[in-house]
C-alpha cells in the first residue's frame, strides 16, 4: 500500500508540472539560417549536465548573429566575452529574454569533431558559464545587442591548450561557436602560408568593341568599390601570396601580345570603323582614356605592392589550364598564354612556374599533362586541395613532392573555405572560431611534430568584406599555435619531400569539408573549354589576325579583338557561361563583318581566243579599306589555264577593284573558275564566286575560213559592179530635144 501512495504521488506531480511550465521536455530544434541561426529550446541555469527547458516564444524563431569572440585565445584568469545581436522576426513579442552560453560536453579531439559541432542545431548538452537578460522584451522585428562574459575560460577544459565549444541560445534559438584558450604551451606550432588570387571578373564588356560601355565595364571591375579592390584593401598589408592575371598588368606584356595599349595610333585614324568609334571619351590605340586611367592605377598599385607578396604570376588572362590539360590535345594557344608570363614575372619578382588548376586536382596524368603546357617556363610547382592528395603519415602538410619529383603545394580545403566566408560579414566571426578549433584539432594529430605546414588558399571568386576579413586575419594571426610562413619556402622545402604515392584521392584527414564548390563556383563548374571549343577558338584567333592583315586598322583591330578572342579561354568563365557565350559572339561577328563584305562580283564570260586576258571584279563593302587582298582562281576542268595568278589587291572602302589575269584556251566549253579570297598569312577571307568562262578557242583554220570568206565578198563585190555596169547606145537613135518653157 505504501507502494502504491508513492506511485500515485509521483503521478500527480507528473501531471501537475506541465500545467505550471516547469516540465524538462525538449522542444524540436529549427534548422539554421543563412545568418547562422541555429535553433535550440530556451535554457535555465545550471551547472549540472545542462539540458534547456521549453519556454514561451514568439511565433517565429529569433535569430542569432555572432559579431565576435573575445579576446582570440584566452589565458589564465581571462574572460571570454560573447558578443552578437538577437533579431525577433515574428510579429509578436518575446518577453524577458536572456542570452545564454552552454559549455558543450563533446571532445572536439578530430576535425570531424569540430565540423559536428559547428553543424549542430538544438539544446547543447553541457553547462551554462554564463547569461546576460536583453530587458523587459524584444518587440516583433527589433534587433538587441548581447554581451554575455565567459569567466576563467582558459580553466574550463583539462587540456593546457585547445577550443571550447560553446552554444549560444536565445529563447528557442541557438547559434554553436567555439573559443580558443591556452594555459601553457606544448606543441610546435603549425606553419600558416595564404594565397589570394587577383583576377578578374567574368564580364564580356571588358573586350571587344571600345565605347562608353566597356569603359563603364572597366571602372565597375576596377574601381573604388570593385570586388578586386575589395581584395587589395584585404590583403595589401597581409603576409599573402598574390597569384596575378597578367591582364591586371597590361605594360608588362610582351610585345606579341594583343593587348590594347593607352598609346599609339593604327595605320589610319581619317576613316574609324563603328567598332573603334566612342562618344565623349577619346580612344587613345583601342583603349578610352577613362579605362586606360582605371587599368594604370590598379596596375601601379599591384606592382608598388607585389614585392611584399612573394607574387606567382597565372597563365595570360588566367588561362583555364586544368581543361586544356584534360582535353589531351595540344594547343598552341594555351601554351603562348603561359609562356607570356614568364616576361611579366620577371619583372616584378615573382614566379610563372607555378599551375593552379582551378579545379585543385592532382594526378599523375594530370602532371604530365601540365609539364607539356608549360614549356616556357618549365613546370616548377603546382598548387592542389589536400583532399586530391593521398595521406601522409596519418595527416597532412602543405609542402608536398609527387613520384615525379615535382614539388606541390597542397591547400586546406576547409580553412579555405572558412577564409572565403568572410564576404558574408553576419558570419565572418564565426568562421574565425571555427578557423581557431580547426587548426587546434590538426595541431594534435602531431602535436610535437616540428615543420608542419599548412596553406589556405582564397578562390578566384573571393569577394571579401573588408572589414570582416581584415579582422580575420587580425585574429587568426593572434593564435599562438600557427606562425606564418611564406610559399616561397613550403616551394623550397617540397623540393625535399618524401615522394607521394602514386594513389591519389583519398582524404588526408577525417573529416568531411564541404565542396570546394561551396565557396568557388570556379572550382565547382563544369570547364566550358571543351576540346572541340579550343580547336574552335585557336581558329577564330587565326582568323582574327588575318583580318587584322589586310584591313587598314589592322593593328587596331587585332588588338581589340585578338585579345577578346585570347580572353575565353580565360577560367573566370566557368561561372559566367552566358558571358563566354556573349562575348564568343562578339569576336564572330566582328571578323564575319568583315571578311563577308569583301566578295567577287558573279558574272558570266564568253573568251573567244587562244590567249588573253579575263578581268574579275571584287567589291569591299567596308568601312575602311582592305589591301593584301590575294586572289586565287582555280579553273574547274582544263579546257582554259591561268598563266598568272593576280597579284594582292587594295581596295578602298565601299569601293571596287579588277583583277587583271592572262589565260590560254586549250578546248572549246564551259569552264567554272573557282575564285578564292585570303590573307597574307592564307586566311581564307570573303565570299569567292564561280566565274562562268564560256571558252571558244581559235586556231589556224579560223584564218583559212576567214581569207576565204574574204575572198569570196570580193569577189562577189567585183561581179555585182561588173553587172551593174550601163549598156551602150545606137546611132541611128535620135537624141531627145529639151523642151522649152515659154
């Protein structure tokens, strides 16, 4: 019976504490926001194994945004202090709400670890270390300011050095973070190398056509509030290597390249086609003044820097040499691009050598394909994701040495992408806590390891904030066990490796960092430089030139439109494929324009003798005039020969001009005579025609028949006179007498 009473207490209990909201019942966590929103149940103090209880809410879930951690790693007797904002979304509003921060329970011993933590979404397990109230309430659409301190953060943990993870929760939502401490040192720090690309963006206005447009494409892509300044406001005064376009540094191109200059002239500036016109802005050798100013600032500003950035030099116009080597042809094209930086590297001290396939994959195949890109230079190195590379004693280092010998540089893919995320400035101090308990958790797979290296590497997209990322790298370079290192030397001393094995592909660590894609759309793209397309476009490179050597402006021409045509085969395309469609379009249309309005005139000729001369019309609807224009005609059977091929032409512009060729009749009949169109280089250009020659050849017989015939008029001419002759008259005959009038 006594049994009984206490079943029947707990019973009533159990059913009471519901209805008096003091219930533990956990509350379904929501997912995260892009804002890094993380919902969890709202909590209560305690410093026992911490699960929060469910209170009343607003009927949408708050968001939470973390704006930093500090300071960067704590020591003996520091505080750590929280901070961030609570927005309240819903319509209603949230009474007395309190920020809290739970010390999880989970080791974070591994990466994996690390990564589970940071995905986590509801109640952390653990113990609250401290709380803050934002007030009476937080009105619906209202955003409050929270600091919540964390004291004695460095005693908290067993180990003298390491990342707390930490949970930071609002009502019913929850953000996870992390903090790094350390007590006392017992590790040999890792080294920290970065490379930040300085390229581009995909924007077709860039090339092609000069005018108001591509100079507004220049000063958008250039300019004080471009992307690219964006990332020389980051990284001007940060320990990284830039890897440059040489577009970026126009002057210091070689000569050969199809670069359009600030200066200069093309061989005539009295007849400007459309397609060099400008309104309002002058064109100074294909280039406005407007973008030649732009383009000269930001190249002054590269070069003053580079020196401090140990500067890798990127194949001409950022070639996309990770498609061109999987496209197991050569290309000529391809190769010249990578040659050119080389003159450019020289000149400012830095190094062409260097492959970076966007894609970051490493191969055998792959290597060798790249050593036959690069000619000249050689292949000194190339740059790969650590997750292409096989393990290496049960973790990983940046400076890495393939069976081949050549020396390779393996980036993280995860502290990559946590660098990437700081174009997002609501999420760039978590991905700085994040960035911290990652490196710890690869530090302690060897932590008495000394010369342990490891590379983060910026994509071509990246698009920093620049505050953000500048208090990234501020912190990361207060934590105490990554000392910074140049790629300069990880390329030296991967030259002393020990040689990878020839299997590639499995992951050097255990955990599972998210795509490269995530943050790169260059890497994550299908390559648009199919081999069938770079046949294509070395063609219409050729095609380019020739145009450019019989037309007036030629200079001007391949200038514009070789370097639009060089600049598909550019990587930046591969998020930007309607681009590359656009502005392969433009480089089309302007050599059709062209070639199709040089023709030969059809016509229909009748050549009655045995040897002579045929004139051919062509006609040049241009606006400006073409010269080394050859002709070539072909006669379709033998019955005529041409003696002399014409010799090259010039023809005004909207004008017309004859070809003069000597020619011998062989038979009589109809001989088509295939005309054919080309540049000096054997372009094949214009619209050739088939000429008709009606052929009537002539031989001795032709002057028998014609002394003949000749003979017969005159003979027929004397016997008409011989008839026509009077008869005479009889004497007896008398003569008539003229009559008179009166």
């Amino acid at each position: 019976m006594r049994r009984l009473g206490v079943c029947r207490a707990v019973t009533v209990v159990t059913l009471l504490l519901p209805a008096l909201g003091l219930a533990s019942f956990p509350a379904q966590a929501a997912p995260a926001s892009g804002t890094h929103s993380k919902a969890a149940p709202a909590s209560t103090t305690g410093t026992a194994a911490y699960r929060a209880p469910q209170e009343p809410a607003a009927d949408s879930r708050l968001q939470i945004t973390l704006t930093s951690v500090s300071p960067t790693i704590a020591t003996p007797g520091q505080a750590v202090t929280v901070q961030g904002t609570v927005t309240n979304p819903g319509s209603s509003a949230v009474s007395r709400p309190v920020a809290r921060v739970v010390l999880g329970d989970q080791q974070l011993a591994t990466r994996e670890a690390v990564d589970r933590w940071a995905a986590g979404q509801g109640p952390a397990e653990g113990r609250e270390v401290g709380r803050k109230g934002l007030g009476p309430s937080l009105a619906a659409g209202a955003t409050a300011s929270f600091s919540v301190s964390v004291k004695n953060a460095a005693s908290l943990r067993t180990p003298t050095y390491g990342a707390l993870p930490l949970s930071v929760e609002v009502g019913d939502a929850s953000l996870r973070t992390f903090a790094g401490y350390q007590r006392q040192k017992q590790y040999q720090p890792l080294r920290l190398g970065w490379v930040v690309p300085l390229t581009l963006d995909p924007d077709p206005a860039l090339f092609g056509a000069e005018g108001t447009a591509r100079t507004a494409a220049w000063e958008r892509v250039l300019g004080a509030s471009s992307r690219l300044t964006r990332v020389l406001e980051t990284t001007e005064s940060a320990p990284v290597t830039w890897a440059i376009d040489p577009t970026l540094l126009p002057s210091l191109l070689p000569e050969g390249a199809p670069e359009p200059k600030p200066t200069g002239k093309s061989k005539t500036q009295n007849n400007p086609t459309p397609s060099t016109q400008t309104q309002g802005d002058q064109t100074q050798g294909g280039q406005s003044t407007g973008e030649a100013a732009v383009r000269s600032a930001v190249e002054k500003r590269i070069r003053a820097a580079a020196p401090a950035h140990s500067p890798w030099v990127l194949p001409d116009t950022d070639a996309d040499i990770a498609a061109a080597a999987d496209a197991e042809t050569s290309s000529s094209l391809m190769s010249e691009l990578v040659s050119r930086s080389a003159t450019v590297a020289r000149a400012i001290d830095g190094r062409a050598d260097v492959a970076w396939p966007v894609d970051g994959r490493y191969t055998p195949a792959r290597e060798e394909a790249l050593r036959r890109l690069y000619r000249e230079p050689r292949l000194g190195a190339q740059l790969a994701a650590q997750s292409n590379l096989p393990l290496d004693a049960n973790t990983q280092d940046a400076h890495r040495r393939s069976a081949d010998g050549l020396p390779v540089l393996g980036y993280d893919d995860e502290l990559s992408n946590l660098f990437a995320g700081t174009s997002n400035p609501t999420g760039a101090a978590a991905d700085l806590q994040h960035f911290i308990a990652d490196t710890v958790a690869l530090l302690d797979e060897r932590p008495g390891t000394s010369s342990r290296s490891v590379l983060v590497v910026a994509p071509r997209s990246f698009d920093p904030d620049p505050t953000a990322a500048a208090a990234f790298l501020s912190g990361v370079s207060n934590i105490p066990w990554l000392a910074p290192v140049s790629t300069r030397t990880l390329l030296n001393e991967a030259k002393q490796a020990v040689p990878m094995p020839q299997e590639v592909g499995t992951r050097p660590t255990p955990t599972e960092a998210p795509s490269a894609s995530a943050t790169d759309p260059y890497a994550g793209a299908e390559p648009l430089l199919t081999p069938r397309r770079i046949a294509s476009l070395e063609q219409s490179l050729r095609t380019v030139r020739g145009v450019g050597l019989i037309r007036d402006d030629g200079d001007l021409f391949t200038r514009t439109w070789g370097r639009a045509a060089e600049q598909l085969a550019s990587t930046r395309w591969r998020s930007a494929p309607a681009g590359w469609n656009r502005l392969n379009a433009g480089v089309v249309s302007a050599t059709r324009d062209t070639t199709t309005a040089i023709k030969v005139s059809r016509r229909n000729i009748n050549f009655i003798a045995d040897t002579g001369r045929l004139q051919i019309t062509v006609e040049n609807e241009n606006d400006v005039a073409v010269e080394n224009v050859k002709l070539t005609l072909e006669p379709a059977n033998p019955r005529l020969r041409i003696d002399n091929q014409p010799p090259v032409m010039r023809i005004g512009a909207n004008s017309r001009a004859t070809a003069v060729v000597s020619v011998t009749t062989l038979a009589a009949g109809t001989v088509p005579i295939r005309t054919t169109l080309t540049t000096p280089d054997g372009t094949v250009i214009g619209q050739g025609a088939d000429v008709l020659v009606q052929v009537t050849p002539t031989g001795d017989w032709v002057y028998w028949t014609l002394g003949g015939i000749a003979g017969i008029i005159l003979l027929l001419g004397i016997w008409r006179s011989v008839r026509r002759k009077p008869a005479p008259r009889n004497a007896a005959e008398p003569v008539p007498t003229p009559e008179r009038t009166a």
